[in-house]
C-alpha cells in the first residue's frame, strides 16, 4: 500500500467499501498485531484484516483490493515456517468462517472441502461418515491448525509422504478467485467460470486457459528438464503439471503457489483407504548420517513412513515432558520411525520383523523396537510430531528458529547431503536441532541464529547462501513442503536457471497481472534477510531460573535460587518464546486453549495474545502499563488463566503468568476491581463466613444482594456454593485422625475446609488403607487467588509464609487436596518466592490423585468398588503441572470399565467463572468438553471434580446432578456420613 497520506485514504476507502459489503473488516491495533506473523522469522504488519464468510465475499474483498491496488495476502492457520502467511496490505483469514465440508462421496472417495477447514477435522469426519474405512492421508505435523487452503498453498504433506505423497497428489479439482474477482474452477484438462452466466469469470477462464496452454507449448524442454526431479521439490511454481504427458493439470500447477496467482476457496480433494492395521519399527543408530543410508533399503520395503530424529529432539521431550515421555524408544543417538500396514496387526509387524533382518546386514542398527501397542505407538509418533516446537528452544534455554528448515534432496542422496550440511552448520558456529521426513529425503532443522545483531543477521545471510548452494550441488530443493516464502524465494536463482525464473514470472503475470498478490513471494522476491521479526529486539532476561525435574515431577530451579528478571527487560513474562506453530488453535487434544476453543477468533489463542504482548514491547520498549492498553486488555481479557498453555504450548508460553504480571503492575497504587477484593482475597474473608455460615448462605441466596454483587462484578447466574459452618468443619476434621510424626501430611486448603470438609476424613482414610499414617499440616495459603487477580506481592507473602510453615526438615510428601493449590505450591512457590526451601517443598507436593497413583504402583489396591461409568474432569492447574495421567491410571486399575473424560478446561478456573462479564464465555467453554462428557456419561454415572471450580460448574450446568472428589469417591465409609 502507498505510505503517508495516500496510503491513509487508500485504506480508509477500502475499509468503507468493504464495510459497505457487509463484510467483516478489522484494522485495529490489536489485530494487526495478531496478523504481523505467522510461525516463520519474519514480521509484516499489515493495514487491516477481513474475515470472509462465503466465495461472494471473496470475490468482493480482491475485486476492492484491485481496484484500490492493495495488497492481498491469503491465510489459513497461520503456521507457515517462511513467511507466506503475512503482508503489508491486506490479510484474507479464511479460517475463521468458510469451514464447510460437502457430502462425502464414498464411490469416487471424494470430498468438497473449504479453504478454511482444518485438516484433522476434515480427517475425523471423514472417518467418522465411512466407519473408519476412508481417510485423508496429508498429515504435517500442524494436523490440527493447517487447513486445506493453507496446504495447498504450501503443498504439505506429512508423515506418510512416502506412501500418500504431497497435497498435490490428493487435490483433484480446486475452486478459486483471481485477483480481480472471477470465481473459477480449475483441474486435470480444464479451467472454466463456475457460473457460465458470469460474463468476467468465462472470459477470465478462456484468457487463462490460451496463455497457460501458450506457455507450456513454448516452454516444453525446460519443463521437462528443471522441474519434478525428485520426490520433495516443492521450491517454485509446479509447472511441469502443465506438460501434454501430465494431463495440462491446473488445479496440480496451482498447488503450491502460495497464493500468489489466486485465492484457493474450496478444493475435491480424494480420500484414500484407512490402513486396517499398523506397526511401527522404531530404529536406534549411532548418528544421524547413519541412518540416511538405511533409507533406501527401508522404501524398498515399501513402509507407509520413514520419520528422522536426532537425539537432541528426544533430550528435549525428556526433559520438558518426562522420561515418560520416551521410555519407549531403543537405544541411540538418532532415530527413525518406520510404520507399515497391513491386514492384520500380525502381518503388519511381520514387515516389521523382515525389515530388521534385511537391515542387520549393513549393521548400522545399534537397536530397535517394534511396537504394536496403539497407545505406545501414539506416543513414538508424538516425540516426532512435536519436534516444530520442542525444538524452539534448546535445553538451555538459547532460542532456534527455521530459515534453513526445509530442504529436500532424492533419498538416495540424503547421507551424502547431511554429510556436508552439518560439518557447515558447524563451521558457521550454530547447533542444529534436525528431524525430518527421511523417506522423501526432505530435512527439518532449527538453528540457533543469531537474528537480532547486524552481525548475526550477516552470518545468517551467508549461511543460507551457501547452504542453498550446497543443496542444489545435491540435485536438491530448497523447500521440501514449506513452500519459499519470504524464506527462501529470493535463493530460487540458485536453484533455477534464468529461463525457468522468466517462466515462473509469466505463469504469475497472467494470473495476477498487477501484482497484488502475496507480493515478494517466489517472483520479485523480497530479501529474505529483511523484515525480520527480531531486527532490533534486545535479547530477553529469564524470568527464573532454568528448570529441572526431580523424579516426583517437581519442577524446581536447577540453581535453587531464584533467577531475577532484570529490571530494564522489556518483556512480559515469557511470551517471548511464542514462534507460532499455532498448536493453541487446536480444536482437540491437550486443554489449551480453551476460549480460542470457544470464540475460534486468533485474539483467544495464545499465539494470539502472545503476539500481542510482542508488539507491545516492540512498540513501547517495555510492558510499563501494558494493562492500560486496550489491545492488551481485549487480547488478554478472555483469558481464563488455566495455565494449559504453560504444557501445551511445544514453547511453553504462560499467558495466565504475563496477565498476573501486567496486572499486577497496572494497579501498583490505584484502586481494584471490587472482585479483586471479594473473590481475589476469599480465603482471608472464608473463616468469617464459616462463622456466620447459616447467615452467609442466606445472603447469598437473596436475591437483591446477588444484584447487587451483579452490579460489583460477580454473576448473580452463577451458582454459589454454600458455607460449610465451623463446628461441621471442626468435626470433620478430627473424623481424619490425623496422627503425629506421620508418613505423610495433608494440607487443607481454604476452598476444602470451607466448602467440602467431608473430604478431609475420606482422604486420609484413602490413604491411610493405602499403607500410610497421617498427619496434617500447619494451616497456610497458598496465594492461589492473589495471582490470578494480579495481586503478586500478596501472593508471594502468603506463599513465604506458607513455606516456612511447611519445610520442617522432612522429605515426607504434603498432599494437597485442591489440585489448584497443588500447581501452586509446585509451580509459583520456586518462581515467586525461589531459594532452597521453595525448592524442598515444592519437590515433595502431591495432588491426591498423584498420592494415590503413586500408591497403587507400589502394589496397594483400592477396597472400595468402583463405578460402572465415570466421567472425569481434570482440574487445568494439575493438567499444567502435574499432568492428566494420573487420574486415568488410578481409575484404571480401580476397575472402572467405562470412562468418559473431558478434554479441556471446563469454564470457570477460578474467579473467571465467577465475573459477571465472563459468565456467558464461561458457559461457551463448557460446551467444548465438559457438557458433552456429562451427556455421554448419562445419569447415573459418577462425575470426578478434585477442582472446587470443576465442582461448580458441574453444579451449574446440571443443579441436581452431584460430583465428587477422588477421595470421597474412593472412600467406602465416606457414603454413611451424615452431616
């Protein structure tokens, strides 16, 4: 767009005619800065961003772009690794609305998919119609973000390129806007106008149609010689689809032409047949290069996928998620993947088995393992398919980032290849995190470059200079599925001949004649060494120190002392190490993000909030009154502070500790909302209402006080839980027994005393029949409710308090019946409070399913019978610390044959839920996960919520149905109890 005032009016007409189309248009701060990347090392702000909901608003957003001449950049999922998802002008977000999928065709294994729906979507409903017969093969690790109009972009593919290939193979037909509004329909042999009433798009189509066929016809040898020469050679235009002997295939030849000559809006895309049965060979080898030259017996094999990792990867996924985590992988220094299928399980580990004894021969196999098991295969597949992200950051913390993370060679030249790339990653001085589609003999590898120094960006730039030399020496690709981006597009004279670059010009000129679309990217490339995201970004202080794991699971700084961030930092908290892969934008699988799982509105991801909080120390220089911002408030508003994104995120992005800090920092001084006050300090003002109980509960059942407390910040819709009174508690309390110098201590909460003291004696009779005596702790606070409303300094005087009540110079484990302020301790107390005691305590902290688990892995079995049908609500807070296996495996080998468990956060997480201005989102989340679970467990199941806030909602959304904690559930006494 034209700078200054022309640019101005430029965008404000635009805006107007777009607006006046009824079409949703946001050119805010906020959103801009959402928009500014994707998950590459580059940043562009654009001037605003639409969100059609239909090809009609499409056809008017770029017939408007052209006539105003703005740039237009398409995107899906935003997860591209070289910067093709970005622009200056105009983004068009196409996976916000147009997310229809067509009757499945099941004869002709077709389905009409939109631009914006998301590939393992697409996958599970595929599955789900035909019974699990019929599958969408292109799996990339980004499944579940990357939509199809995304990856036909980018020509993904995955996993099992070796025996699906790329998009390319699996898109039959394709639906499409050029730059000036036609709506055309293109595929093997055709191009025409999807409407023959419409004037333009039949002309368009017939003008289109002579200029290609003219320029494959004057074009044929060079064709045939530059492009389609190995498997992954996605760098460029796929203009050899276009060749006579290839079916003059345009739906193929727009496959990876990263939106720059039209806008993808829906695609035929075929369906392949679901393997009945899989085994994965997992092969250790002493180095990297070692297992390259096992690739090309491996295809001879026929396996459906050769996946490449390097021991670095799983050092990583060791020591961020457990040695659990990678217990099943063999011996060694790199690894491959090899799955195959069959008919039955059997057959498939027969290929297994004949595959290890054809490999033993060359004897570069140090060990191997095959697995059939399908939770233990899932789990292999993961290490692998979380390497975008783990590999983000090395194990000390130093930052990697892609630019050289793409390139492809034939797989019979893939050793030769690693065998000069990585002596010059080494000469350059940077350490390579690789891992990679083996099979197609394409590589993934981050680096740590050094993006923010003058002289790092030189040292970047000759690097990728000469490693794009060394690739095309190896008949390779630069990209192998990425695409070139703003990565790469500018290195296509290396790869290609001067002619091939011409061609490539005017397959793009009869497209997009004016150029407006994704400008800079493969013709008239843009610098890739500009627009970097990090050029003139100061370096980020820690936030504490770098963390550990001790067996228990407690995450405790190495160091044991507290690490400060320094005090002229600009950033917040670590929001820094977002890259973008957009896992937070998953509809499935893990708890984050749980408003973007709501809303689907890139302002409710963590990504997006991220990005936000970027911009804003970008643009600032500091996070100084952040919470003043309106782009923070509105990004950070709908954040239920679950802390799901601190686990889920592959970075380990914590949004709920970046708003309690900007919170915190904000109302330094000033007068809080009253919720800070009443929700934000309950636990100072609950041994007050368990005095007064019968009073309390009385109020807070009265209607004009709920009005009232409506009108100060609290929901008068939300449910309220009663007061328990102090003699129940005091009674409950001595039913525990709790015994001197005992095994282990019990720590009772505020909410547990308050508002659920009966289970109090059912845990400590759990425990007890499981081999323990106990004992209770001093009574303390952990600052739960402090941090989430930002009010850290109180937070970390009640968490000190609560430490030196509780290191007594023991190792016994402290049990904590709130799984809540169970993360808290673990989580908070090293990072608020830090030194050695934080540390001790920490390390010895139990949730009770924890607790218990614990005990049944020694052998102890529970005397209580267990339930038919259990649903299960984990609390986010255990889910970020302490994981969500626990609870499974206890209900497990309790015996309990049907579970049904809810997969994310169920709405309230704290004082959330309980705002009045948040209730309806609250509600919107539980839709998600927990409702469902509930209706799938039917009435008479027991429903599980350790969490008080789980309790609650569960209370809301079904009054007359009650949940209980493990401890009550587990306890066979706990059902005579009468109060």
């Amino acid at each position: 767009m034209p700078h200054g005032d022309d640019g101005d009016t430029t965008l404000r007409q635009l805006l107007a005619r777009l607006e006046h189309h009824g079409i949703e248009v946001d050119d805010s701060p906020r959103r801009r800065s959402e928009y500014s990347y994707d998950a590459s090392n580059y940043r562009v702000r654009p001037a605003a961003v639409a969100f059609p909901k239909n090809v009609d608003d499409v056809r008017t957003v770029l017939r408007v772009c052209s006539a105003l001449g703005v740039p237009t950049t398409a995107r899906g999922g935003g997860t591209s690794m070289a910067g093709n998802a970005i622009g200056a002008g105009l983004v068009i977000d196409l996976s916000r609305w147009m997310k229809s999928v067509g009757t499945l065709d099941a004869d002709q294994a077709t389905v009409w998919a939109d631009a914006g729906v998301v590939l393992g979507e697409l996958r599970a409903q595929v599955e789900n119609e035909t019974t699990g017969t019929l599958t969408f093969a292109p799996d990339p690790s980004s499944l579940t973000r990357a939509t199809i109009g995304g990856s036909i972009g980018n020509d993904a593919c995955g996993n099992h390129s070796v025996a699906y290939g790329r998009m390319t193979h699996h898109v039959q037909e394709v639906e499409l806007v050029t730059a000036d509004g036609a709506h055309l329909r293109a595929g093997r042999d055709f191009l025409r106008a999807v409407d023959e009433s419409d004037s333009q798009s039949v002309a368009r189509a017939q003008e289109l149609l002579k200029g290609m066929k003219a320029l494959a016809a004057q074009n044929l040898a060079s064709l045939r010689v530059e492009l389609q020469n190995i498997p992954r050679q996605v760098s460029g235009y796929h203009l050899g689809h276009l060749l006579p002997e290839h079916g003059f295939d345009v739906a193929s030849a727009l496959a990876g032409s990263e939106g720059t000559c039209a806008v993808v809006v829906r695609a035929k895309v075929g369906l392949v047949r679901k393997p009945r049965a899989t085994a994965l060979l997992c092969l250790g080898y002493r180095d990297t290069i070692d297992s390259a030259r096992d690739v090309m017996t491996i295809l001879s094999a026929k396996p459906s996928a050769i996946e490449g990792l390097d021991v670095s990867i799983v050092d990583i996924m060791r020591h961020r998620r457990g040695a659990a985590s990678v217990e099943f992988l063999p011996y060694g220094k790199a690894f491959l993947l090899v799955e195959f299928s069959g008919d039955t399980l059997q057959q498939a580990a027969a290929s297994c088995e004949d595959l290890v004894d054809k490999l033993h021969v060359d004897g570069r196999v140090v060990d191997f393992l095959i697995v059939t098991d399908p939770a233990e295969r899932a789990k292999l597949w993961r290490v692998r398919e979380d390497g975008a992200g783990l590999s983000s950051r090395r194990i000390d913390g130093v930052q990697t980032w892609p630019g050289w993370e793409d390139s492809a060679v034939a797989p019979e030249r893939l050793a030769d290849y690693l065998s000069d790339l990585l002596p010059l990653v080494k000469n350059y001085g940077y350490s390579a995190l690789m891992y990679g589609h083996f099979g197609a003999g394409c590589v993934h590898m981050r680096l740590d470059y050094d993006l923010r120094s003058e002289s790092g960006r030189r040292t970047f730039s000759d690097f990728t200079r000469e490693a794009a030399q060394l690739v095309v020496a190896h008949g390779g690709s630069l990209s192998g599925e990425h695409g070139d981006g703003r990565a790469r597009s500018e290195l296509l004279e290396v790869m290609y001949s001067q002619e091939m670059l011409g061609i490539f010009g005017a397959f793009k000129h009869l497209w997009d004649p004016a150029g407006i679309l994704n400008p800079g990217i493969i013709v008239h490339p843009a610098p890739f060494a500009s627009s970097l995201a990090l050029e003139g970004v100061a370096k980020p202080g820690p936030t504490h120190g770098e963390l550990t794991a001790d067996p228990g699971g407690a995450v405790v700084p190495s160091s044991g002392e507290r690490e400060l961030l320094p005090v002229a930092s600009p950033f917040v908290g670590n929001t820094h190490a977002c890259i973008g892969v957009g896992r937070c934008r998953s509809t499935t699988g893990g708890f984050m993000c749980p408003s973007y799982r709501a809303t689907k509105d890139e302002k409710d991801s963590t990504r997006g909030r991220a990005r936000v909080l970027q911009e804003l120390t970008r643009t600032k220089g500091s996070s100084k009154d952040g919470w003043s911002s309106p782009e923070v408030r509105e990004a950070l508003d709908l954040c239920l502070s679950c802390k799901a994104c601190s686990t889920d995120c592959p970075t380990g992005v914590d949004i709920a500790e970046a708003k309690s800090e900007l919170v915190d920092e904000y109302y330094r001084g000033r007068i809080r909302p009253f919720t800070h006050y009443s929700i934000g300090w309950l636990p100072r003002w609950l041994p007050l209402m368990t005095r007064v109980a019968p009073l309390a509960n009385v109020g807070t059942a009265f209607r004009p006080l709920r009005l009232v407390g409506e009108w100060l910040g609290i929901s008068a819709r939300r449910r309220l839980p009663a007061f328990a009174a102090n003699g129940r508690i005091r009674r409950r309390v001595r039913e525990a027994g709790f015994a001197d110098n005992a095994d282990v201590l019990l720590f009772i909460d505020s909410f547990t005393r308050a508002f659920r003291p009966e289970v109090v004696p059912a845990a400590a009779r759990v425990l007890r029949d499981s081999g323990s005596s106990v004992g209770c702790t001093p009574d303390a606070c952990c600052g739960l409710t402090w941090i989430s409303t930002g009010q850290r300094d109180g937070a970390r005087r009640r968490l000190s308090g609560l430490i030196s009540k509780l290191d007594d110079g023991t190792e016994r484990d402290i049990i904590v019946l709130e799984p809540s302020c169970a993360a808290t301790i673990r989580d908070e107390g090293p990072k608020l409070v830090g030194g050695a005691a934080a540390a001790r305590v920490a390390a010895r902290v139990r949730s009770f399913s924890v607790a218990v688990d614990e005990a049944i892995q020694r052998g102890w079995k529970p005397k209580a019978p267990p339930p038919e049908t259990a649903v299960l609500q984990t609390h986010c807070h255990e889910h970020a610390v302490f994981g969500s296996a626990a609870q499974r495996r206890v209900l497990k080998a309790w015996g309990v044959p049907n579970l049904v468990e809810s997969s994310s956060c169920c709405g309230v997480a704290g004082n959330f839920g309980f705002e009045a201005e948040h209730f309806d989102m609250s509600m919107k989340v539980a839709e998600h996960s927990v409702i469902p679970a509930l209706v799938k467990g039917e009435a008479g199941a027991l429903v599980l919520t350790d969490g008080f806030s789980c309790a609650m909602q569960v209370s809301q959304i079904d009054p007359g149905r009650p949940s209980q904690h493990l401890a009550v559930a587990m306890d066979p006494y706990s059902a005579r109890w009468v109060d």
